[in-house]
C-alpha cells in the first residue's frame, strides 16, 4: 500500500512538472531566473578584478525593471579578515553625497507648499552669512554658486588624517571657506561641487520648518515611502545602526597618505552632515529613485525644476547632456550622454570608506543602484562603478529584447 501511494506521488509530480514546462507561469520566470543568475555572476566578477586595486571586501547591487520587484545581490563580505560576515539586505553603506537628492527634494516639497521658493536668496533665510546673501537657492543646489568646498582645504585634510573621529560643527566647516577668514580660498566660477552648499541647504529646511533636517526627513520622506533601512545622523549613529554598517576603507594615497588601506567605519560624519552623512541600502536608494522620477513625491511642477539642468563644464544652462557637453547638474542629480546609452540620470558619492551610484534611465524606466566599501583615487581611473554599471544596463537591454 505505501509503495503504491509513493508511485502514485511520484506521477502526479512528474504531471505537475511537465505541465508547468508548457505554461505561461514557466516561461516567464525562467528568463528571470537566468536574468538573476548573470547579474549575480557580473556583480562577483567585480568584486574579482577590482578586490586589491580598489581595496573593497563586498558589493551590494540592486535592479528595477518596471513593474517587477526589485532585484537584490551581494557578493563578498562585511569587512576584511575572519570577522566579516556576508553582505546581505540588511548591510548598511554610508550613501554621501546621494543625501543631496533627499536635501533638494525636501526644499522643492516645501516649495511646492508655498513655504520657500528655490529662486529667493540665501541671506532671506540664513542671514548670518552676509557675503553669500545674494546668492539664490537654487544655485547652492545645482552647485554653481561659486562657493568653495570645505572639504577641499588643507585645513580639513590635516584635521581628518590626524583624527577620524573629529568632532566638527557647521560654523567650523562653513568658516574654512567664508570670505571673513583671510585663508579662504576664492569664490568659483561656473559649476564647482561643493559640500558646503548642501550644508547651507540643510540649515534651510531648519529655518524655514523649524525642524532639524533629521525630523523633517523621516517625517517627509522614511515614513511615507517606508524606507526601512535609511537612516540620519550628523555625528556617530546609535548601536543599532552601527552594528549593521559594513566596514569602510581609505584607498586613496595620494590624498590623506596616513589613511591609506586604514578602516575608517568610526568616522565621525559631522564633516559631512546634509550634504553626505546619510546611510542606506540600495535597495532603499532605487525605492527612493522610483518615487522622485515616477513623480510619487514632488509635484510635477518642482519635479521639473529638480531637473533643470546646468553644464558642469560651462555652469551654464543646457537642455540636456549631448556629445559635445556630456555632464550636466540637476538639483542632486546629474545628466550624462554616452553613445550607445543615450542620455541618463545619475547621483553618486564618495566618503572616506564608502562609494554608491544610483543610474536612472528615462526610455527604459530602469534603475541601477550599487554600494561598496572604499574611497578610491578616482582622478587616478581607480573607480570603476560607473563603466560596470553602464555595461549592466546594456546588458539588461539586451534581455528585454530577446524576450
């Protein structure tokens, strides 16, 4: 009697097996599958080839194809040596400078609610910064107002290479800079990248909501779109988030040599506050991504002010990105032109031991978020996200077309 049963079993699952082989359900998930399978292989070879020269232990990588859930891998692991634990949904990664697409969402909202306008001046909500006052909002964000970069100065070299865990406050970083100290460097032309006037930004939204960037953040945006592993803090995180970082490394020698191959996890993210101290995942970043360019969060209003752009080689005015100017800034995020890409949307960002990229492509509505642990010497051709994440894209083209 059992081994009757089991024979009768064992039909019906070959049945079953044979009859999924024919049907739509099948079909569909097998590319899928294999989809998953080279994305993940891709991400591994990464992590391969660029190991020693990058000096990265792990990668996190997300996909979104519209309508599909998103696609998650990692490779490696948390942290060099026998203490490191596998990379996996629950790493988190200092995100830097993609903080500065949250800052100027976050303004566009409260101009959208008729709180501010992104064209008013500077010295109308921050007036104790007198020789900027002329200065419009919208040019701190965009980054052509010629404001020079705190993290730049010598001052802030020394500092940070001496001491990781330096304490700083925004009145010390913005003074490194301001035309009052007679060390500061001169004011820019055109488009300059500069973290200080993110932080500039940042003390906006304090002015104007009477709220801390950090309150108004989880309020405005965590909260509704239910980032779950996105977090603030403008010095040293709580224990809770701390234990889930994966560890980050300095590789860039010719900057801070006293860094050089150094874990700089411990580092105090004062330095960088609303313009880069934020951590997530990427997953969360390509949610985030989604939500701004589906147009779930601004108004399309301030959605196409966000994306007004400026050549970064010229700081002028653009349409778009094209062959002969290939680079140019929205508010937070960039525009660039590559033949046989076209013209996409991106943000990435670099701390001391951190590297993330988010690429949007209008056509095709996908989204390519990637996270590592390490500051490269990037002027040196030693970060290679940008290249891996292109030939991702054309690759998830190609499977779209054959399928």
């Amino acid at each position: 009697m059992v081994r009757k049963r089991v024979i009768v079993f064992f039909g019906i699952l070959l049945f079953l097996v044979i009859a999924l082989q024919n049907t739509k359900v099948f079909a569909t998930n097998y590319p899928y599958r294999t989809l998953n399978v080279t994305l993940h292989s891709a991400l591994k070879d990464y992590l391969s080839n660029y190991r020693k020269e990058e000096y990265i232990s792990g990668l996190a990588m997300s996909v979104s194809l519209p309508g599909e859930k998103i696609r998650n891998f990692y490779v490696g692991k948390t942290r060099f040596g026998r203490k490191g634990r596998r990379i996996s949904g629950r790493s988190l990664f200092q995100i830097g400078g993609i903080t500065q697409t949250f800052v100027s969402a976050i303004i566009l909202k409260l101009a959208a609610e008729k709180k501010m306008s992104i064209y008013s001046s500077t010295g109308r909500w921050l007036r104790e910064f007198k020789a900027w006052s002329d200065i419009p909002i919208r040019k701190l964000l965009n980054m052509t107002s010629g404001i020079p970069n705190y993290a730049e100065t010598q001052v802030f070299y020394k500092t940070e290479e001496k001491q990781i865990k330096t304490a700083w406050t925004r009145r010390q970083l913005v003074n490194l800079v301001y035309p009052a100290n007679k060390n500061a460097p001169a004011m820019k032309q055109g488009y300059h990248y500069a973290y200080t006037n993110y932080l500039l930004a940042g003390l906006m939204i304090h002015t104007v909501t009477g709220y801390s960037f950090k309150y108004a953040l989880k309020h405005m945006v965590i909260d509704k779109l239910r980032l779950r592993n996105t977090f603030y803090s403008d010095g040293f995180y709580p224990t809770n988030v701390r234990k889930r970082r994966v560890h980050g490394y300095y590789s860039n020698e010719s900057v801070m040599p006293r860094l050089y191959h150094r874990d700089v996890t411990q580092n105090n993210l004062s330095w960088l506050g609303t313009a880069g101290a934020m951590m997530s995942t990427p997953e969360d970043v390509t949610i985030w991504t989604r939500a701004l360019f589906s147009g779930k969060f601004l108004p399309e209003k301030q959605m196409k002010q966000m994306l007004q752009l400026v050549s970064t080689k010229t700081g002028k005015h653009v349409a778009k990105a094209t062959k002969d100017d290939p680079m140019a800034s929205g508010l937070g995020f960039l525009q660039k032109y590559v033949p046989g890409i076209g013209n996409f949307w991106y943000a990435e960002a670099q701390t001391l031991g951190y590297r993330t990229l988010v690429f949007y492509a209008p056509k095709s509505k996908m989204i390519i978020t990637i996270c590592t642990n390490s500051a490269v010497d990037k002027k040196a051709g030693q970060d290679h996200l940008m290249p891996f994440v292109e030939e991702i894209y054309k690759l998830l083209i190609a499977s779209r077309s054959e399928h």
